[in-house]
C-alpha cells in the first residue's frame, strides 16, 4: 500500500468549490460527479500492519469517503426519475413549435429534490452531447460557440423579472449591467438559443412570493420562457401551498396543472408564443415512510446501501440493518435522507476519532444533527426540515433494544413509530 499512499493523499483533499450556477461549473461538475474514489476495505488487523503515516492517510480518505457518500436510488427518486427522464428526451426530440410541457419537483427540506434533479438532468446532458458529438448545433458555421443543453439557476432570494433575468445570465456569463428589463429579457432569450439549452431548471422557485407583484411577474417571465422549446423545470419546498399554482387548472385527462397565458405575456415574449397554454406536471418527493412492510423493507435497503459504502474497521454485516437499527434511525430522521446522511456522517466520524470504528445506537445518541452552514437557505421557504430531537441520555446500564423491525405497525400502540406523512 506504501505505493498509493501519495495519491490517496493528493486525490482525498478537494480542490475549489465547484458552483454549478455557472455553464462552467456545471460543466465541471457534470464530468466529474461520479470519479470519487472510496477509501479501500481494510480489516483492522490490515490497519494496524500500516505505518503511522500511512494510518493517517488512509484515515483521511475514510472520512472523505464518509463525506461524499453516493447518491442512492429511493423509490421516490425513482418515480421522478422516471418521470423527468422521459419528459427532457421526449420534448427534446420535438419537432412541433408547441410549448414543451415542465415539470415541478415538489418535496420538503433535505429531501434530495435538488441532487435528484441534477443527476436526472446531467444524465440526459451526457447523452444528449454525445448524440451531437458535443457540438452546438445553433453555432454559426467555421465556430464552435458553447453547447450547454442544461442551465441550472438558484431563485434569487428576493426574486424580480430583472434579477430572475439577472441569474439566467450569469449562468452563461452574459453581460448584463444596466440594461433595460426588455434588454434582459431579449439577452436571456438569446443565450437559451445561442447554447441550445433544452432544459432549464429553477431551483428553490418557492422563494417567490406570490403576494408581492414583483414576483407574480417573475413567474410570469418564467412560465413565458417555456415558449422557448425548452423543458422549464421548477424545484422547490412545498409548492402546492405557495401559490405557485393559485392560477392554475388540473386537466382532468391528463393530471397536468394548466396555466393560461401569462398576464403580461406582451412585456416578455412574442404574439405567437402567447397562444399557447402552459403546462406542468407536479411530482412529490417525500421522505421514506415506516408504516407497512413495503416501506420498512425499503427503508432497510437504503440503509443498506449506505452501510455498503462506510468504511468502519469494526463494521460488521448488518451494522445498519439489523436489530432496533432501523427503527431507531428512522425515529431519529423521520425518513428524511438528508438528516440521515448527516447524522451517518458525523457518527462516522464520531466513531473514528473515538476508536469505535462501528455505529452503534448508543454511540448515535451522542450525535446532534448538525446542518452546518445555513446562510444560503431560506428558512421562511420551508427549506430547512425539523430535526427530531436527539435521545435524552440514559443513566446507569443500558438495556439491549428489542428488535422491532418486523413487527405489526398496524395498531395504535404508543411504542411503535410514528410513520411519516409528509
């Protein structure tokens, strides 16, 4: 092993943050989303035939590895992967000068909507780049102008047509400064061709509140971008009750949510483009739930999953799965699988420094869940969950817990779970 220890060291340490609100960012991001190597398995008689320097470094890419846990497939995340995946190649393939119909991922805080969407959307780039042997297929002859078939946008906090505009942009790297609302909006309009982009996403879109009319007009702007040709994709926190949908009608034949013309198409397209109705589909992504065998059975192999890919040198099978385990990361999480990757991580982390090196109930009631930095969220948005409190300390010898995984959670006894119902 004393071969790989220098790029084991070079390769854990992360370089500059990678912003993928910028065609270069995402670009980056995008190439690179999957090549995380994991720390290798080690036992720990295996770990203790290293050297102190060695030791280190291996230890420094364990916690790395505990850091940048891969995304899992969810039954959840799978519907909407389904759902979207469909939806970006079907309306991309369109030749009919017809609106695109969008999408809106609706879900709670630390859900994974954003990190669902991106890998969605960085899948279809992959493809879609490579179908045009990664060339943009709007550039003028003797050029190679950039292809970005994908935008990513954040909502600005306080979200106006102009620094909705604003953010589109920047995205491109487009000059903006001092131009005009109609300037803006011909600029955003003329990136979106000039890069081909079939697909732009809105992140965070509950940030706009529809009691203020400046942001009744930024969602004007936005629903008058699907005109555009492209598949307009709106995430955010609880999108049935911000209003975001106040104008809109459900088709009963197909269950879209249908918007009319914007109220002030004029200001931000052409004629023709006002025609056509908008439309939505709206796709929940909720946490797991703990109430019938199903959901408990896919809740285990989630934390499966994650237990495949710690590495803890006295991790045994069924470390995470077995036992009052998953029970009692559930209670401690309520199903959300950001809370869940967090409290992981940090109880990795926890055991390593302790010498535990395994994640034992016990050792999780240490654990508070932490957030970290919450600057760019916005709290009035929903967009940080409530965080179950942590067990009070026990005192004396603890009991073993009973396994209750199996059990019947059909009753209304006080001891069972409350299931989710987000």
């Amino acid at each position: 092993m004393s071969g790989e220890v220098p790029d084991t060291a070079a390769f854990t340490l992360p370089g500059p943050a990678i912003a993928r609100e910028t065609a270069a960012g995402w670009s980056q991001w995008r190439t690179t989303r999957h090549g995380f190597t994991p720390a290798p398995r080690l036992s720990l008689a295996q770990w203790r035939t290293l050297s102190p320097r060695q030791r280190v470094l291996h230890d420094l890419h364990r916690a790395a590895t505990h850091a940048n846990l891969p995304i899992q497939e969810t039954p959840m995340s799978a519907r909407v992967a389904r759902v979207m995946g469909s939806r970006l190649f079907n309306n991309a393939l369109k030749h009919k000068p017809t609106t695109r119909a969008g999408l809106m991922i609706n879900g709670g805080g630390y859900q994974g909507k954003t990190e669902t969407v991106c890998e969605i959307a960085a899948a279809f780039e992959d493809q879609w780049l490579d179908l045009h042997q990664q060339i943009n297929p709007h550039a003028v002859p003797g050029t190679r102008d950039l292809h970005a078939a994908v935008a990513y946008v954040q909502t600005p906090v306080t979200a106006t047509p102009k620094s909705v505009c604003q953010a589109i942009l920047d995205f491109y790297g487009a000059l903006h400064k001092g131009m005009t609302l109609p300037q803006l909006v011909h600029a955003v309009r003329g990136s979106l061709y000039d890069h081909a982009t079939k697909v732009l996403i809105l992140d965070d879109i509950t940030r706009l509140r529809m009691h203020r009319e400046a942001d009744q007009d930024a969602l004007d702007l936005i629903r008058a971008l699907m005109s555009m040709h492209l598949t307009l994709v709106l995430v955010g926190v609880g999108i049935p009750a911000s209003g975001l949908l106040r104008e809109g009608r459900r088709d009963r034949a197909t269950g879209q949510v249908v918007f009319a013309q914007p109220r002030h198409a004029r200001t931000f397209t052409d004629e023709a483009a006002t025609q056509t109705e908008r439309r939505f589909d709206l796709i929940d992504l909720d946490p797991f739930r703990y109430d019938t065998p199903q959901t408990i059975a896919a809740w285990v192999t989630h934390l499966a999953g994650i237990e495949d890919n710690l590495r803890l040198l006295r991790a045994e099978p069924g470390m995470l799965t077995d036992g009052a385990m998953p029970e009692y990361l559930f209670r401690r999480t309520g199903g959300i699988v950001g809370l869940l990757e967090r409290l992981i991580e940090d109880g990795a982390a926890h055991a390593i420094d302790t010498g535990a090196e395994q994640l034992t109930t016990d050792l999780l009631d240490t654990i508070d869940i932490n957030l970290g930095n919450l600057a760019r969220r916005d709290t009035t948005a929903g967009e940080i969950p409530d965080i179950p409190p942590r067990p009070a300390p026990t005192t004396g010898k603890s009991s073993k817990r009973r396994n209750t995984v199996f059990d019947d959670h059909g009753g209304t006894s006080g001891d069972q779970p409350t299931a989710s119902t987000a």
